[in-house]
C-alpha cells in the first residue's frame, strides 16, 4: 500500500513522524514523504532512509493524506503516536526510530546542552543556560552546547561552545556518543532523542502529553500548578504567523521568561539528573 505522510513544522516535528514512516516502511509500505511546512534538505537527509519518495506539497500523488493531527486532542494524544490513529495503524509494541548521521564525528563530551528552539516561544525559553553549565562543570562533567549562534546566550569559558559549528547529520551524531543530553523542548530535544541519548527536558509552559518523545525523554520542572499552558494560553501574540501562546501574561514575565523556567534553578536541574 502506498502512504503519502505530510512533513509538517521544525525539525521536532518531522522527527514526530519518524516512527510511522519507519513501521510503515519495515512492514513493506511505499511512504512518499510531501513537503509542506517545511522544505531544507538537511532535514530531508536525516530521514531518507523512512520514505521512498518526496515531492512538493500540491503533487498528485493520488493519494488520500487523510486528516492532520492537529484535528486530534494533543493535550493526551502524543504527536507521534497521533500519525498512527490519523491513517489507524495500530501502534507497534516496539516503536521504531533513529536518524542518519554522519559517523565521521569523534565527540568527547559527557553531557550536551541544546538550548534552541522556535523562535518567540518564550514558554520553552529556559533563562538559566549559563548558570547550568557551570554547575555541571563544578560536578567534574564535560560539557558542550550545541545548536544555533546564540541558542541559551553567552557561556563560560568553561563549556566548550560548538554552536553553529555543525549541521544536523554531524549533530545526529554528537546524540548517538552523548550519554546525557540537557534540551529546551524544541527540534535538537527530539532528534537527540530518537538517536538514543537519554534527553533531560526543561518544561515550562510545554504538554508533556503532547510533545514527549516514546523513548529516552525524561521531562524535568517543578510542577506549578499553572502547567501546562501550551493550549489554555493566558496570553497570545496575535502579531505573529501563526499566533504563539506564551503561557504567561507580559506583566508576570520574568527577565523574558515564564515563571515555571526561572524558577527551575540549575541546581534543582543538576539535581535531579546526577543527585543532591
């Protein structure tokens, strides 16, 4: 049977949809693989191994894609188990996953920081990266951060910055050899993830629900009672496309973060990966 699976959003996103595609595939499927949201060939080189085909959104592919899963109540239904229900496959006991990666890549580090995210979600904006760093460099780990220029801010000498220096083949790479990887909930967190690292998650306004990936994720926060607020949205900047919920009214941010983040103390953080 053919399946033409629509790649939609960031890089997390597509990630999302990595378990289908695989099962799909592995069970002798044909997946063409449809650009919608997104078209960069970077993301399209972590996944070819998952689809037989791509095309351009607006291609015959006569075929129907069927409803997307933002018709589905993702507060309890988790992204990629939502593919599944969306074209009702049964989901399999053991989820399929993994990205291509460049095996060319020697990284010697203990623990990764991954502080990117979509832009203007300042409910994922964990305002502590520094401080963490030097926290787990007082505990004897070495650390690295990597993603953007600019992701988490400036750092400390100390943490080795690899921001900007790799592309997501290389970076793939770096979660494979990382035994500990510490994420914003964003892109970087899924694809760490799904290349086996065991993924400590910062969570704010954030559905765990939601956004958690099946295997390797392991959400940290301090649990107010306000979250989370990632669909109720006390507040809404209508000024962007599409309109993003920060969780927090403007007046209750603090130093441009959501309460739940920067209250989330490095220590607290450090904590709770390696104990008190």
């Amino acid at each position: 049977m053919r399946y033409a699976i629509p790649l939609l959003g960031g890089i997390g996103n597509i990630i999302q949809t990595m378990p289908l595609m695989l099962h799909l595939r592995n069970t002798g499927h044909h997946v063409t693989a449809i650009r919608e949201a997104i078209d960069y060939k970077e993301c399209e080189n972590l996944i070819r191994h998952a689809y037989d085909d791509i095309v351009d959104k607006g291609t015959n592919v006569n075929v129907d894609i069927g409803p997307y899963i933002a018709r589905y109540n993702t507060n309890t239904t988790p992204e990629w188990a939502g593919w599944f229900e969306t074209y009702k496959i049964p989901v399999p006991d053991v989820i399929p996953s993994g990205t291509l990666y460049d095996k060319k890549i020697d990284f010697g580090f203990d623990v990764a920081l991954c502080p990117g995210h979509k832009p203007n979600w300042v409910m994922k904006s964990y305002p502590h990266w520094r401080q963490l760093g030097n926290e787990l460099i007082k505990r004897g780990r070495r650390v690295a951060i990597v993603g953007l220029q600019g992701d988490g801010g400036p750092f400390a000498n100390n943490v080795s910055d690899f921001r900007g220096e790799f592309n997501l083949m290389q970076t793939a790479a770096i979660f494979r050899q990382t035994k500990t990887v510490i994420a914003a909930e964003g892109g970087l967190a899924h694809l760490a993830a799904t290349n086996g690292a065991l993924t400590y998650i910062l969570i704010g306004g954030t559905g765990c629900a939601k956004n958690m990936a099946p295997a390797n994720t392991v959400p940290i926060s301090i649990n107010m009672p306000c979250q989370p607020c990632q669909y109720r949205g006390c507040y809404i900047d209508k000024s962007c496309e599409p309109p993003i919920w920060y969780g927090c009214s403007p007046d209750v941010l603090i130093d441009g973060s959501v309460r739940c983040l920067y209250n989330l103390s490095p220590q607290v953080v450090a904590g709770r990966i390696y104990g008190n």
